[in-house]
C-alpha cells in the first residue's frame, strides 16, 4: 500500500512530467505537419567530369529557390520566384523526429500504376525537410534531375 505522501508524490510528478513531454514533442509536432519557409545558400550540379560543382544555371536554381514556403501536412510549397500558383506536391514520407519530410512534384495519389509515376519522379525531383529533434535548424535540400539546391528553414506559426 502506497503511503498518501507517495499519492502526492505521484501526482506531483505526473503534474511536473506531462507538461515537460509535450514540451519536448513539440518540434515532432511541427516537424509531422507546419509551414516552413525555407532560403537556399547552396547549389550544385554533375559536372562534364563527374563531379559536383557549380555553373551559371546553379546560381540561378539558388536564386529560383531563395526563399519559398511548403506545407508538410498537404505538400503545397509556394515559390513565388517561380509562379504565381502554389504548387501541389505529393507527400511520400511525413517528417517526424528521426525522419525527413519527403516530397514529390507529382500531384496524383500514389495509388496503383500512378505510384511507378511517383516512385519515377523521387527519383529524379524531391524536397526533403529535416527538422529532427536533435535539429536546431530545419534544413532542406532540393534534387532537381542532377542539381542539388540547399539550405535552412524556419517554422512558421
């Protein structure tokens, strides 16, 4: 039998315990469904050569994606270096705390024959978005064909 001091004891914990979980949960949270505006700080492509570097078109893919927003819970990211429209991407992995949130630029449900088309197209076109919970900074990268875009993100509220 648990003396009433150790019924206070326990419910005291309880009180102290649960707000600091949800505190700890709360970058999951964001991570499994918010809004980030992410700014790109690098790019690079395949060379004649074989390996990465960067050229002209990398400098204007970084300044194609210097700043635009996506939404982890539809995958609606709006560029507006690019168009004026959002554009509705496929979500192929929610983000979590030990997971990227994964994104394609095929706006068909992944459901029979038309997921080959979204497995074709994450392999050539995806954003991920990192935002771990060991992550101070949500960091994104952008693979367009054989051009990689980079950089960090910022939750929105």
């Amino acid at each position: 039998m648990i003396p009433k001091d150790g019924n206070r004891l326990f419910v005291l914990m309880r009180l102290l315990i649960l707000p600091l979980l949800f505190a700890l949960s709360a970058p999951a949270a964001a991570a499994n469904g918010g809004l980030y505006r992410c700014h790109a700080l690098d790019a690079v492509s395949i060379q004649a050569d074989g390996k990465l570097g960067r050229d002209n078109i990398d400098i204007s893919s970084a300044k194609l994606w210097s700043s635009f927003i996506v939404d982890t819970s539809t995958g609606v990211i709006r560029n507006p270096q690019r168009s004026t429209e959002p554009s509705h991407w496929t979500v192929v992995q929610k983000g979590n705390e030990a997971n990227d949130f994964v994104a394609v630029p095929v706006s068909v449900p992944p459901v029979g024959e038309r997921s080959l088309l979204v497995a074709a197209a994450a392999a050539t076109d995806f954003v991920r978005i990192r935002a771990w919970k060991r992550t101070i900074t949500p960091l994104f990268l952008l693979f367009q064909l054989s051009r990689m875009v980079s950089g960090t993100c910022e939750p929105l509220n």
